[in-house]
C-alpha cells in the first residue's frame, strides 16, 4: 500500500495527462493509495458543485494532491477552485521549477526554482471603492498586505526547499525602495533568515524590476527566487518563458495542513478528447509530490525518463513539434525508464 493521495483528474485534456501520469508513476515504481475526486466542471456535472464536500474532506484526509487542470467559466459562473483551494488549505507557498528541457531553445542550463507567497501581497482580496461626491466608484484601494509571519513561513520554505534540494542561491525579489512598509518587511525578514543559514546557502536580493531584466539577459545568474504574491505571478511565467513556456512546467501549492502538485496549464479545450496532450506538465508535478514526501529516488527516476525522451526527439507531442499520440509519448517515457 503506496502513500494515501487525492486525485483530481480535472477537465478538459485532465483525465487522459493523468492516466499517462499514472501509467508512467506505476512503471517507476511509485505506489501510491489514489482516492479519486471531482472538482471544477466534472464537479458540477457529478455532485452539482465545482468544490464537493467529499474532494475537500479526502484533501484534509490525505494531506496531499494530484490535480489535473480545472475549468473556470470567464465571467459570470463559479468562481475559480484553484484560487478556492489555496484558500481552504492556506497553500502559502507556491513553486515552480523551470529547466530547459528541450534542446536548440533560446538559452541553455537554465534551472531556476520560483517560490512565490500564494497567501497575501495584492492579491490578499483587501479592495474597495472609494465614494466621490456622486461617483460611487471615483477611485479604488487595493491593500498589499505582508505580514511578518506570512513572509516568514515563505522565505523560510524557500531556505528549507534549497538547502533540501542541494541548491546553491536564494535570491530575494522585492521593491522595498519604493514600498518601504510593506516591501521592507518582506526584505529585513528575509534578511533576518538568510543569516541563520549563512555558511550553508548564498543570499542576494534584487529590485523586481532589475530581476526581471537580468532574468531575461542572464537567467543563469539565478538559482531560487523567493518573492511576494503579484511580482512571483509575473515572474513566474517570465520563467515558464525561458524555458519554452508552459507545456512542461509543474507547480506545487505548499500548505502547512496540505500540499497540492498540478500543471500549470489549463484544461486546453481545443485538443480535449483528441488523445494528443503533452502529459509532461503533470507528471513533472507528481515528481514534485515525489520529492515531497521524500522519495527523491523516483522522482530523479520519472523526471530523468520525460527529460530523455523528449532531448531524443522521437516521439514528441504536437506541442513540441512533434505528431506522436499521448499514448505514444507515454510509452516512450515508460520505455526510457531505468
Ligand atoms: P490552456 O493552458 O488550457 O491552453 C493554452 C494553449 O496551450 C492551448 O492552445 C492548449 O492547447 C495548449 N496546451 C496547454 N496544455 C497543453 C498540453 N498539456 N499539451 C499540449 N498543449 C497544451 O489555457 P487557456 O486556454 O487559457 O485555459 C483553458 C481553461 O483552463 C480555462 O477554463 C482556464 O480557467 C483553465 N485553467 C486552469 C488552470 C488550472 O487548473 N491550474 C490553469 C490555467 C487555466
């Protein structure tokens, strides 16, 4: 019996990249107790709502979550499960590894990890409008909320993660020059924590601004990057970017209580049911999830059999330029196994 895992297959192109994520996991060995849930529109159309009670309750059961991606309706409709997630769990970090996988690309060895706080900054939902005479909406405030404990849980998981992950660098994104209060703090905790790990790990830090050209210029200067919520959103597809955007890019959303892996990309509706999506995105998350719960040994194994078989250039899906089927893709990942 394998660790007790959620498994939300999700819509759209979701369910046939899971069943090649789990074909691949089976053949490297990694035994997991999947407990199947819907969310999102496969929600709506199994239990009438796209948040089920019951995929909530294996989540706080399971701790952990395989999640394929999920349908949000643009405008009126539900509003979006992920964002709804990370605020059930307090999914307070949110990571998200590049390398360039693929070769002949626009730059080489890039291998960055982005750690961006999921929980608070602008996006901690503090707005409203302010009244002006007869203007009911005559202007509107949006608070970037940082507190210490939110910075600290973040930038100490960053650490954590790197010195976990044998990295070399954490580099702190900020723009404290600017936003004194709220960016400051962010800054000095960061500061304040790099000095229990000196001896152990390099810290720097870098204006957002200033990052987000040198990251384009020089990405290879960079090793992981810890930054608040708006400035790591933007940086982080910056850095899917770099390395041929976001058909091979895993996240992970890291809670104290659970811990979610998934694509980064969407439900792709218009190649759904064709049987022709790139798996690589989720199985490279279940790879995070690996790592996570410790088994660095499969994960290495799973992530070694993707990254060859797509550097051998055989059987690639569309999206990379190739015409092989999901299916032959993931049984060429299964063959490279070893
Ligand atoms: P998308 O990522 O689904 O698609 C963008 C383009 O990339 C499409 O051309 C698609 O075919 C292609 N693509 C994406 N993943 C691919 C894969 N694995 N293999 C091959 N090609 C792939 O983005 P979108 O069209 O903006 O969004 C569609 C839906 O997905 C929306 O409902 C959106 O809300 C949802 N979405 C969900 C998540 C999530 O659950 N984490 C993330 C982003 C978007």
């Amino acid at each position: 019996m394998g660790t007790a895992c959620t498994l939300i297959p999700g819509d759209g192109i979701g369910p046939d990249i899971t069943e090649a994520t789990l074909a691949i996991l089976e053949a490297a060995g990694a035994t997991f107790d999947w407990d199947r849930q819907v969310a999102g529109a496969a929600g709506v159309q199994e239990k009438g709502t796209p948040m089920p009670d019951e995929t909530l309750a294996s989540i706080r059961r399971t701790r952990l979550a395989l999640k394929g991606p999920l349908e949000t309706p643009v405008g009126d409709g539900y509003r979006s499960v992920n964002v709804a997630l990370r605020q059930t769990f307090d999914l307070y970090a949110n990571v998200r590894p590049a390398r360039d996988i693929v070769p002949g690309g626009r730059y080489e060895g890039i291998d960055i990890v982005l750690i961006r706080e999921n929980t608070e900054g602008l996006y901690a939902g503090l707005e409203h409008y302010i009244r002006v005479g007869d203007d009911p909406q005559a202007a509107a405030e949006s608070i970037a909320l940082v507190t210490r404990v939110g910075s600290e849980r973040v930038i100490r998981y960053a650490f954590d993660y790197a010195v976990r992950h044998g990295r070399q660098k954490v580099t702190l994104v900020h723009k404290a020059n600017i936003l004194k209060f709220s960016q400051g703090l962010f800054r000095s905790t960061g500061q304040k924590i790099a000095k229990e790990y000196e001896g152990k790990l390099a810290f720097d830090e870098r204006i957002i601004d200033a990052a987000a050209m040198q990251l384009v210029i020089d990405p290879n200067r960079f090793d992981v990057i810890v930054t608040t919520n708006l400035f790591g959103d933007i940086l982080s597809d910056l850095v899917s970017g770099l390395v041929g955007g976001l058909g091979l890019a895993p996240g992970a959303n890291i809670g104290r209580e659970a811990a979610i892996f998934e694509a980064v990309h969407g439900t792709a509706p218009d190649i759904a049911g064709q049987g022709i999506a790139n798996p690589s995105a989720l199985t490279l998350a279940a790879c995070l999830m690996l790592e996570h719960i410790g088994d660095r040994f499969r994960a290495d194994r799973v992530r070694r059999a993707v990254e060859s078989t797509i550097r051998g250039g055989k059987s690639l899906t569309r999206d990379l330029g190739g015409t092989a089927t999901t299916k032959e893709f993931t049984d060429a990942v299964i063959a490279h196994i070893t």
